[in-house]
C-alpha cells in the first residue's frame, strides 16, 4: 500500500498547493517565470533604507514579503550606494539627497512619490523618493505592482500624486454585524469582540487598501445608529483607527443627525441651538482625544426617512455648517450626502439639484456635498448628475457604488470600471469643454479646498473578501481610479489580472476582453437605452417592472420610471415632460433635448418614445429593445465559452467558482430578458423579431415567482 500512498499523495500535493481561494486579492506574489525572476535578480541586489518608523517598517516588510515570493531572494541591506542598489527614503535621508532636490520632489505632495531608475557610475540604481513615510508606503506598492507584471525597471521614470486628498470606502455595515447591500456575508468588523479581541482580517484590509492609495474608511452605515458615537463605541474604533495609522488611512464615522437628543438626552437636535452646537463640539473633542487623526462624518440627513436639519426648519447648510464648525478645530471634514427626495410629485432626478444649488457658497470650507454618479440611485446606467459642475462654489465629491445592488449582486460578473470612468470622464460643460466630472470634483477647475471621492464597500467576511472573485476588480478600480482619475479602466483590467490570475498573454486578452464588456452586457439584459429602475423594490435583485404595491410612494415604482403604456415607453424628461435637462449646461440640454441627438443609451431616460419609432439603425424602437436585451443574453453565453476556454491556466477552485457563477448569470440575464420583454409587449402588442430567441418563461408564472435574497449573499 505504501508505493500507492506515495504515488497519490505525489498527484494531491501539487494540486493543494496550487489551490487558492481569493483570500489573498491581488497581493499574491508568486514566483514570477525563471527568466524573468533572473533578470529583476541581476538588477536588484541591494537595499538603502532605514526602517525607522511604523510606516517604514510596513514598507520594508511587504518589499521583502514580495521579492521573496516572486524572486525567490531578499535584498542585501547596504548603506553604501552602490550597483543594483534600490534606495528609498525622503529627503530626510542622505542617500536620496543624493539623486533628488525638494523643487523635484514638492509637486508629489505629501502621499506622492518618485520612482525611476539613475544612472550610477555607468550602471543603474533604481531611487524610490517622497516627501512623506506614507509616499514611500505608496511607492513601495507600485514598484511591487510594476516587478508583478513584469514590467522594465531600467527606463521606470514614475512621478505619482493622488487624483484627490481623501480616496475613501464606505462601508454601510451596521452594529450587529449586517451589512446593508453587502453581498459578501457578515461585517468584517466585529464589534462585539472588540477592543479585546483583534481579528487579524483588520490590518490586512488596510494592507490591501493601501496597495491601491485608499487612505480613509467610513467605518458604519449611512442609515446610522446614535450608539456608534456612545464611549463604548469610540473605544472600538479608537483600536481600528490604530490598526490603520501606519499604513495611511483615517477613520471616518457615518453619524446620526439626531445623535444629541438620542444619545445626549437634549431635548432637541436643532441645528441652531447652542446646547444642540456644544453637544457636538464636546464629542469632537471626545473624538479626537481618543483619534487624533479622525477623519470626520459623513451623514444621510432628512432622505429616506433619516432626520436632518430640515426637521426643525433648518437647511442642508445649517445642518453641515453646525456639524464643521465642530471638527474644524482638529481639522476633520464633513461630507454631506445629496441623496435627498421626497414624494412631492415632480421628477425625482431633479430634487438633489433643487434642493442643493440654491445653498451654492452657503457651506463651510471643511464641508463637502457627497453626490451619487447618477441623478437616481446606482443604477447599472444613468448620466452623470447635474450637480456636478452646478454647485461652482461648493465642495462636491462623487460617491460610486462598488457593492453592484443593481447590477447582479454578488452572482453577475460586471466590471464596473467603465462605469466609473464613464462619470468621471464625462463632460458637464459647465466652464466650456473638457469640464469634465473629474475636473469638477478634484480640484483642477474650481481649487476647491477639500477633494475627495467615495465607493460603497462590496466588502465581508466571505473567504474573497467580496462574494465573487471578479467583484474584487469592483474594489481595485476604485482605489486606482481615486488615485488616478486619468487612467483608463481597460489598464487597471490588465493590472488587476495579472496580479490576480496570470500572466498568460492569450489569458489576460481574453479575460480582460470579457471584464470590459461585462458592465455593458448587464445594461442590455437589464435596462437598456437608458431604461432603470425595473428591479423588484425590495430585493433590487431579480426583475419586476410591474411591481405595485398598494399605497407606497409612486417614486418606488418602477412604472414611475418606465411610464410604459400603449403609446410607447421611457421618461419625458424635455423640456414638454420633466424639464430635468435644464438641470444641464449647454450644449448638453440641447443634445437631451433633441431625440434625433440624444445618445441612445439615454434616449428612454430623457424621452418618452412611440413603440414605432424608427432609430438611426432602422430597427423602431420595440424591436431595438428586443436585440438589446437579446445582445445581453448572448454577451454572458460568450463570457461562459470565454472562461471555458481558461481552464488549466489557474486555480481549479478559483476557475470552477466563478465558472458556476456564470453559469447562473446566463439563467438569470434570461430571466430579465424574458420579464421585461413579456411585460413591454402587452403595451406594444408588437412581436418579437424572428431571428432572436423565444422567451422561455411565461409571464404569468415570472410574477408568481418569489425572491429569496438570502440565497445570493
């Protein structure tokens, strides 16, 4: 039995070795081919620098972790300069003096860095410089990430400085371990073990998210409790707070507007009440005696239910102002969401542009409008909202949403990458051409004096971190973007891959092929031509355009959004419907306005079409939408064949994971085809065209279908 036992346990080892889980994100360092472990080894032999600090030491340890993984060696520490050398350091640090001046270096600004390859006595010596331990921390991480993909050192010439000041998770994860639209199990945050017990989970979040420049987390739910400001809380965060200081992040907390009265025991909360005032100025201080880098709150006021400072007659501005006035003496912000609406009756993608552009220059310095990509909700498509670019005198930060509540969860693939970049790249016109979202919102068109950007947190206590091992893409554009809001999202692709998967040529082609068409493809079997809002209004899962609930808020409905009748279909938002494109600059309200130039993958979000109408391509609109949710379909089968074909180049668990991921994504994206196809055609009495493929569901048994959301966490 012995010669079989050897021979069995010479198959497993090699496949238990092999085997991964996604445990690890992009932060794998295996070992890179011999030839190229060989050449990077011939250029790197040394190292000068002093680890003489927390952020340092982190530095040192995950170069050294990395090399070590990918190369097979350590480094020989030297303080002689010398051949081969890597030297790292700022400009307190004689050796870097050397090689750099503090003109050179000051347009780094205090996160950013210089990486590239000296000449050195006929030879090169690769410089790593900042102004600041966390530049290095940043640098350290691109070097690793230029070794990963295999990337030349000797002509690296790099001069990196973040996008925006503040680059910052969202988490919506509640106190007794939920997450709020988490798809990926339980919160990471452990509360009732804390401040005793420490989850190692903690440092390696902020491992992870300083390897892509995030340096601020936003620890609780916007729908805040009042108890995470209570002593016993402040203790809790003070621990994680700790954890994340070496390693550039601040701690943000999202705060009830009601907090003085619920936690406090003031008989009021308003805005402009002095005791209301001091309550808050007191816990500040609290805050801050215990976090001396807190970062600040963020806060949902007066939407949805939540209190605010309209509740006793008060603005948006005395609300944040009072709340500013408070942290500005420890230097901490305030970001004041725009998510407002209310059931008055007029379109809901106008009111947080209603609402806000009269208090333009009202805010404090220290305050920033946070406001959603789009003028509704995270939808898989919508254009960009117009406060962006309205508010010329404001602090105004996007907030994304990386967590896909609308697009597929934790089951679909769906890269949102070009979902990001699609806002962030758009032009508001607002100051002439090229006053792009970006522009608007990092400083570079109106110098605002606070910049910062959001996403959503896809993030749990799942082995992946995310629920679906693609969705970890979700959580590494976003911090690339918010470092470099000018990158381009097929890049970050290729990046992500390669870390994460391989860097097999043949396979990053056609996985980086397939990521970049994954956000699109859910647009078409969902919402397409800029159709939204269809999903069932509870789960946001599964598709229910008929949905009707008796008594709730027209605004929750998706008929409010699709207004499907006989005639035809989409929202009338000209000048005759909504007039919510006057809401744009010029000459966007004219391109909106007119159907023949509005882009057709907002022609249902700003007009309301006959089933007849002849589209450029020739098809009308009825039988567009059918290719469209049909192209949907066929775009997941091509995703399923493409990873099919992967097979052998990774991980059998990883490969299989996501290959039954897919495999539900193409059941599903026939559902939403199926669903929202069979109930248009009882108003448009139209077939559809021969060439696609026949429903296969009835809508009868579609509307008696039940939706268990706990199945897709």
């Amino acid at each position: 039995m012995r010669p079989i036992l050897v021979l069995v346990l010479s198959i497993l080892i090699p496949i238990f070795i092999f085997a991964e889980d996604g445990s690890e994100l992009w932060l794998r360092y295996k070992a890179l081919p011999v030839a190229l472990s060989k050449e990077y080894s011939q250029q790197l032999q040394f190292i000068t620098f002093e680890t003489n600090s927390p952020t340092r030491k982190i530095a040192g340890a995950e170069l050294e972790k990395a090399l070590k993984g990918m190369l097979g060696r350590v480094l020989s520490k030297s303080r002689k300069i010398q051949e081969k050398t890597i030297i790292i350091g700022t400009l307190e640090d004689k050796s870097v003096r050397q090689f750099i001046s503090a003109d050179t270096l000051c347009v780094c600004g205090d996160e950013g860095f210089i990486l590239k390859s000296v000449d050195f006595k006929g030879d090169k010596i690769l410089l790593l410089a900042a102004n600041q331990d966390i530049g290095l921390l940043y640098g350290v991480f691109e070097l690793i990430r230029q070794i990963q993909q295999g990337h030349q050192l000797s002509n690296l010439n790099l001069k990196e400085k973040p996008s925006y000041n503040r680059r910052i998770l969202n988490h919506w994860d509640n106190l007794d371990g939920t997450v709020e639209r988490g798809y990926a199990g339980h919160s990471i945050w452990k509360w009732d073990e804390l401040p005793e017990k420490i989850s190692p989970k903690y440092e390696f979040y902020a491992q992870a998210n300083a390897s892509i420049g995030i340096n601020g987390t936003v620890l609780n739910n916007v729908n805040a409790s009042p108890k995470i400001l209570s002593d016993e809380y402040l203790r809790k965060v003070k621990v994680l707070a700790d954890i994340f200081r070496p390693y550039g992040i601040r701690v943000y907390l999202a705060v009830n507007f009601s907090s003085p009265a619920k936690l406090g025991g003031l008989p009021t909360s308003d805005p402009l009440d002095e005791k209301v005032q001091d309550w808050w100025k007191k816990k500040a201080d609290e805050i801050y005696n215990l976090i001396p880098d807190f970062g600040g709150f963020l806060v949902k006021a007066n939407s949805e239910g939540l209190p605010g400072p309209q509740d006793f007659g008060r603005t948006h501005a005395d609300g944040a102002n009072m709340l500013a006035d408070a942290l500005a003496p420890h230097n901490g912000i305030v970001m004041w969401r725009a998510f407002v609406y209310h059931p008055d009756g007029d379109d809901r993608a106008k009111q947080a542009y209603k609402e806000f552009t009269p208090l333009d220059g009202k805010f404090r310095s220290n305050v920033i409008i946070q406001v959603k990509n789009g003028p509704i909700d995270f939808q898989p498509r919508e254009p960009f909202s117009p406060l962006f670019g309205a508010m010329k005198n404001t602090n105004l930060m996007p907030e994304f949403q990386i967590t896909k509540e609308y697009l597929g969860m934790n089951t679909h693939l769906a890269y949102l990458g070009p979902l990001f970049e699609e806002c962030l790249d758009a032009d508001t016109y607002v100051l002439g051409k090229n006053s792009t979202v970006a522009r608007v919102t990092d400083g570079s068109l109106f110098r605002n004096k606070v910049t910062a950007i959001a996403g959503v947190a896809n993030i749990g206590e799942d082995v992946n971190w995310c629920g679906h091992q693609f969705n970890q893409a979700n959580w590494y554009v976003f911090g690339r973007l918010a470092w470099n809001n000018k990158l381009s999202s097929g890049e970050i692709a290729t990046e992500w891959i390669e870390q994460t998967f391989s860097r097999d040529p043949e396979f990053v082609s056609e996985v980086g092929s397939m990521m970049m068409q994954s956000r699109e493809a859910v647009v078409n079997y969902m919402t397409p031509m800029g159709l939204h809002h269809l999903m069932g209004w509870d789960h946001h899962y599964g598709p229910e355009p008929w949905c009707a609930i008796p008594n709730a808020r027209p605004d929750w409905m998706p008929s409010y959004y699709h207004k499907a009748d006989s005639a035809g279909i989409g929202f009338d938002r000209t000048s005759t419907g909504s007039n919510a494109v006057g809401q744009y600059a010029e000459p966007l309200r004219s391109l909106y306005e007119n159907v023949a130039t509005c882009a057709e993958i907002y022609l249902l979000w700003f007009h309301h079409l006959s089933w007849n109408y002849i589209l450029p391509n020739g098809n009308n609109l009825w039988d567009e939408l059918c290719y469209k949710y049909s192209s949907g379909v066929n775009s997941v089968k091509s995703f399923q064949k493409t990873w099919d074909n992967q097979e052998g180049k990774i991980d059998e668990e990883r490969f299989r994971e996501v290959q039954q991921k897919l495999a539900i994504q193409e059941k599903e994206a026939v559902w939403w085809r199926d669903a929202c196809l069979l109930y248009f055609q009882t108003f448009s009495n139209k077939p559809i065209p021969e060439k696609l493929d026949r429903p296969i569901h009835q809508l009868d048994e579609l509307k008696k279908q039940k939706f268990n959301l706990k199945n897709h966490n």
